[in-house]
C-alpha cells in the first residue's frame, strides 16, 4: 500500500461511544486494517466481550483462547495473546473471548483496576505504530482502562436522531479520567458513520456535530454501505473484502487523515483520494 508519515510513538486509539450500534467495532477493525494497508503496524485490542472485532478479523476467540481477558485478570503478558489478522500484512488483534463479561465485576476487586491494561500496553516490546481499542457500548471499568491506556479517544457518531445523545456523559468521563489518572487524555477525533449525505437528517446532524466539536471532526465521512456490513461475516475487513468500494475507500481516507494529523500536517480534502 502507499505510505504515509509514521507516528514517532505509538499511537493508542480508544474507539469509544456508549451507545451500541454506532459503527465503533466496524470503525476499528476497519480503521486499523487502512493504517496497516498504509504502511503503519497496527494492533487492534478487542475489549468488548461479544469478541466482534476479533470475528471481524478473521481472530480465532473461543472460550479456550488466550486473550485480553487473561492479560487483565490475570496479568498474562499483552505479547502471549496477540495473533496476526490473516490476509493484512502489519496487523495483530488481542482478541476478545466471552469470559471478559465477567471481567467487568472482577476487576472491582483487583489492585490497580483502572490501570491493568495501561501497565499490560507498557510492557509490550514489539514496536508499533497505533493501537487500537475497540470499547464495550458501556461506561464501565473495561472502557476506563482503556482510556487510562490510551491519550486519544475517538467516537464514531451516526448521523441519526438522538445522535448527540448521551455523548455527554463521555465526555464527562473523559474528563475525569483525564483530571485524576491520565493527563494525556483528549477527545482527538469524531467520525461520522453511516452517512447518508443525501437526506436532510444526515446533514442537519453532520452540521450539529461539526459546529460542537469543530476540528476534531474529520472531513472524510463513512457511508452507508451494504459492502461494510457484509465483510465481518466472512472474517474480513472491508479492505479485503472488497477493496475498491466506497467503503473500503473512506476508511482508507479517513485513515490518511488520522495519520497526516499527527505528525502535525494540514488534511486538504481537495487532495483526497476519493470524490466522497
Ligand atoms: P458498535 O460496535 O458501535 O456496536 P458496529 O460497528 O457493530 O457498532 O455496527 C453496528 C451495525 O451496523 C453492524 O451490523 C455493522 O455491520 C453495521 N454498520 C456499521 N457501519 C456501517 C456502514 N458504514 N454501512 C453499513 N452498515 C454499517
Ligand atoms: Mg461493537
């Protein structure tokens, strides 16, 4: 694929939004598989325990699998569940099994409950270039550790009624996630999914959401798109599912976006690779 500027540290990614059913594991797998497609070596880490991400890579995660449920629970080193997604050069997936239902409660008890996936991404040695959490459709402690773990938070929004709804009381986590245990923490990008510019609901919701959040929002929308909603049945992602499908293409731009914004470079969507 065409290379694009690497991060001088890896990049953690937490894909988060309350709200089931907004596009989070789609936009992760679908992200992480663009940023790997670009050049980037890309670690997706699957903390919902419905394992949707790691079935969307192809990621073997029945019950008797490694996985980051091992690594939370009982300190299993973050290196001796990681698996290469097959098919996508540079990408890896920490998969999900069901017993990280249970974690949520377990976790209550344990010394540094907020931390233990932070101290497990720390003390992974293999060079990467972003890591990318896919959260739970809940607020609880498996979404805090991720945002304990990660600097950046992205929330995939669907242009849809009530689509700001309850989006406040991430952003309040946020915060104090940011206020007591990590400092770095910061909404840094907001994508629009399932984007259907040509009804008036869409683009009344796109504005709302650009005149709230400004520049965090990226230019390159995802649309709806029956190619996407296929592609984790047959454990692929749209990239090679279908790789010339406007599906396939806004996640490749949008990725583009999200890499040229951390190294400090300006995103001219008169230069992008698709006419979307
Ligand atoms: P979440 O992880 O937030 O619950 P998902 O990523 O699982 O959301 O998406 C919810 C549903 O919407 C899934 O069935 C998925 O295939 C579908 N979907 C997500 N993005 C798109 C899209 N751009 N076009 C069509 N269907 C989509
Ligand atoms: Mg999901």
């Amino acid at each position: 694929g065409e290379g694009l500027p690497r991060p001088e540290q890896t990049r953690v990614i937490v894909v988060a939004n309350q709200k089931g059913g907004v596009g989070k594991t789609t936009t992760t797998v679908n992200l992480a598989a663009s940023l790997a497609v670009h050049g980037g070596r890309v670690l997706v880490i699957d903390l919902d325990p419905q394992g949707n991400a790691s079935t969307a890579l192809g990621i073997d995660h029945h019950a008797e699998v490694p996985s980051i449920y091992d690594v939370l629970i009982d300190s299993k080193p973050l290196a001796e569940v990681v698996q290469p997604v097959p098919d996508v050069e540079g990408l890896f997936c920490a998969p999900a099994t069901i017993d990280l239902a249970g974690a949520e409660i377990e976790l209550v008890s344990l010394v540094a409950r907020e931390s233990r996936l932070q101290r497990a991404i720390q003390a992974y040695e293999h060079p990467l270039d972003y890591i990318l959490i896919d959260c739970p459709p809940s607020l609880g402690l498996l979404t805090v550790n991720a945002l304990v773990a990660g600097a950046e938070v992205l929330i995939p929004i669907q242009c849809e009624y009530y689509a700001l709804e309850g989006l406040g009381q991430l952003l309040r986590n946020v915060d104090l996630v940011r206020g007591h245990l990590n400092p770095a923490l910061h909404v840094s990008t907001i994508l629009l999914t399932m984007y259907d510019g040509r009804t008036r609901l869409a683009s009344q919701v796109a504005e709302e959401v650009r005149t709230h959040f400004g520049d965090e929002v990226l230019r390159t929308s995802i649309p709806r798109s029956v190619r996407i909603s296929e592609a984790p049945s047959y454990g692929q992602t749209v990239l090679t599912y279908d790789p010339g499908s406007s599906g396939a293409l806004s996640y490749l731009e949008a990725a583009r976006e999200i890499a040229l914004k951390g190294v400090g470079v300006s995103y001219d969507p008169a230069q992008a690779h698709i006419g979307a």
